[in-house]
C-alpha cells in the first residue's frame, strides 16, 4: 500500500457528534471536551457550528463555547457555517477558520440549509470575502458527495460542478463529505482519481461517516490517492439532522489507531485520546460505537490460562 508518512486529522465530535445529540449538553462539558481534545494532540477541531439556533439547537451556545475553551497554540480551531451571518457571528467569535457547508445534491442543500445549490453557492462567495477579509483559513466540505438520501447517486459531473464553483470562487481546501455513509472504497479512488488532477494545488478532506462500516477503507482508499487530511469524531459520535439515517462519523481514536497500527503519523496521544471518549460516554449517557475503547489497542496482551501455561514449546 502506498501510504503517507502522516496525516492530519480534524476533530468533528463537538460539531458534528453534539449537534444531533437528543439533549443539550451543557455548555461547560462541551468546553470540557475540546479542552482534553485538544490536550490529547488533535492539530484541528471543528468546536461548533454558527448556524440558526432554530435550525440546531444544541449548538446554541456557540459563542459561549468559543470563548470559554482554553486556546493552546499551534492548534486551529474551526467553526461550521452556511452563510454571511455565521461567518460574521464565527470570527467575531474568535475561530482560526471556518468551514463552508453545502451538498452536491439539491433535496439534501434545501434539506439542511433551505437553499438551492445555486443559492448556496452565492451566499459562500460572500463568507469567503468575509473570512479573507479577516484573513482566516477557509475549508469548504461539500455534504452528499458521494450519494444522496434523497436521490441516490450523485454523478460525479455534479460534483465536479460543484466543486469547479467553489475553485473559482477561491476555494483553496475542499472536503467532500460522505454525509450517510454511502461510499465505498472503489468509488472513492475512481471520485479522488477524476477530481485531484483536473483541480491542483487544492487540498483535499475526507469527511466520512462509518453508517456502513466503510469509513475506515474509504480513507485507506484516499490515502492510496495521496489525500492526508481526515475528519473524524470522538467515540464515533455524529449525524446529520437533516439527512434521514444518518450516523456517527468514523470514530477519531479508532482511525488514530489503525493508522499508528500501520505507521502513520498522527501526532496524537492514543492513551489520552481513548480517555476523552470515555469522558464523552459518560456525558452522553451510553456507550458509543468506538472499538478501541472496548477492545483496547492491538497490542494489548492477555495473561495466558493456566491450563496451557507449562506446555507452551520454545520458541526457535
Ligand atoms: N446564525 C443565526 N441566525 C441566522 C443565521 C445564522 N448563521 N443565518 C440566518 N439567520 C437568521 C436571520 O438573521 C433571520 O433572522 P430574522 O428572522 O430574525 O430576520 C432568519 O435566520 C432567517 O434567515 P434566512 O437567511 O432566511 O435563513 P433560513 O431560515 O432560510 O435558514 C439557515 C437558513 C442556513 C440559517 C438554516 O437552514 C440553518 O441554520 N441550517 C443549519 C444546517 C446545519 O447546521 N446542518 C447540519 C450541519 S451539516
Ligand atoms: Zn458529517
């Protein structure tokens, strides 16, 4: 396999995982968990989204959030938006970057942020002046790229199209984002094949969603393709509230895992990182799909039983 020697990841739990929480967690213990996030090595964190509070209420305390974490340097913390407002509320909030969100399928764009695709696309031109304005990195993730709730297939033109719009418009970092876990490995090599040629210098996400246990092949499948920024959430929490039979995105200290398994860098401590999403079970009030916690690393060793003990051979 041709793999790269490290990779980057952005934690999307506090976004992505809390917004589709059925309680508000309080504010303090979203605060709490950025902070040991960021204490265990994530070099990104998506903290939250500026979005209507109508439209996702437990993210409603945003701007509480953000000024209430501990900022360590060197770490980049990003925040979700749909439009101008967001962006406005977003930097006056203080965030390093800001994250575009948009579908490359219409039902699911008016779905989740009541715009049509073309709509979207003029209203992401503005927050991109604005966040240039303030001289703030910006990542566009593109929702639904890989298939649809509503409509299936996404064919690939659509998403070029997409994509294309949001090049010309500036768009340096563009994440395509399997929002129901619909891609497979195949298709996300034959989507990075067509797409990463025809737009150099971009810098490519992989949003992935493990709805159908495909997360983790699909970001072997793009680090074949070179890509070596990954997104993923604590404990496998996360979910679109707007897309029907959405669920949690590829859990972070699951993906840490495989990837130092194989050598790959990631900067993160996997200890501390399997420490937070104990923290985050016990706030969210139930287990959460993340292995690791459960199984422990591949490395751990059992006693051996007694019954075998004296007649195990030697090795040689
Ligand atoms: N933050 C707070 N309020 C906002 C806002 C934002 N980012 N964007 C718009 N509003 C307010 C407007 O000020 C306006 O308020 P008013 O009625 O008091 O004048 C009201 O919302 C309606 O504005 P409009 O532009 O018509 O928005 P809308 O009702 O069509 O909603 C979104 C559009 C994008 C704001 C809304 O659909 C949304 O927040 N979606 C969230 C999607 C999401 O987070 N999905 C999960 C992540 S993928
Ligand atoms: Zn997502």
């Amino acid at each position: 396999m041709r793999l790269p020697e490290r990779v980057t990841m952005c934690e999307v739990g506090t976004r992505d995982g809390f917004q589709i929480e059925p309680d508000f967690i309080p504010t303090e213990q979203k605060v709490e968990v950025v902070n040991l996030l960021s204490a265990a090595g994530l070099p990104r964190i998506e903290v939250t989204s500026f979005v209507h509070p109508k439209a996702v209420p437990q993210l409603r305390d945003a701007e509480e959030v953000m000024a209430r974490i501990t900022r360590r340097r060197g770490i980049r913390y990003a925040a979700l938006v749909p439009n101008e407002k967001g962006a406005v509320r977003a930097i006056e909030a203080g965030v390093d970057a800001i994250h575009t969100v948009l579908s490359a399928s219409e039902s699911h764009n008016l779905a989740n942020v009541n715009m049509t695709i073309a709509e979207s696309l003029d209203r992401l031109g503005a927050v991109m002046r604005v966040a240039a304005a303030a001289k703030l990195h910006v990542g566009c993730g593109v929702s639904t790229s890989f298939g649809c709730p509503f409509e299936g297939d996404v064919p690939l033109a659509r998403l070029e199209r997409v994509v294309g719009r949001l090049v010309e418009m500036g768009a340096r970092a563009v994440g395509l984002a399997d929002t129901t876990g619909m891609a497979n490995p195949r298709q996300v090599g034959r989507v990075l094949e067509h797409l990463i040629p025809r737009f150099p210098g971009v810098e490519w996400t992989l949003h992935t969603h493990d709805t159908r246990a495909m997360a983790i092949p699909n970001i072997l499948a793009a680090m074949e393709h070179g890509v070596t920024n990954f997104d993923a959430s604590i404990g496998g929490l996360g979910g679109c509230p707007f897309a029907p039979g959405a669920s949690g995105n590829v859990c972070t200290e699951d993906l840490v895992h495989c990837l130092h398994a194989m050598g790959v860098q990631t900067g993160i401590d996997l200890d501390r990182l399997v420490g937070v999403s104990r923290r985050v079970q016990e706030i969210v009030g139930r287990a959460l799909p993340g292995q690791i916690v459960k199984a422990g690393p591949s490395t751990r060793k059992y006693p051996v039983p007694d019954t075998v003990a004296g007649r195990i051979p030697r090795a040689g």
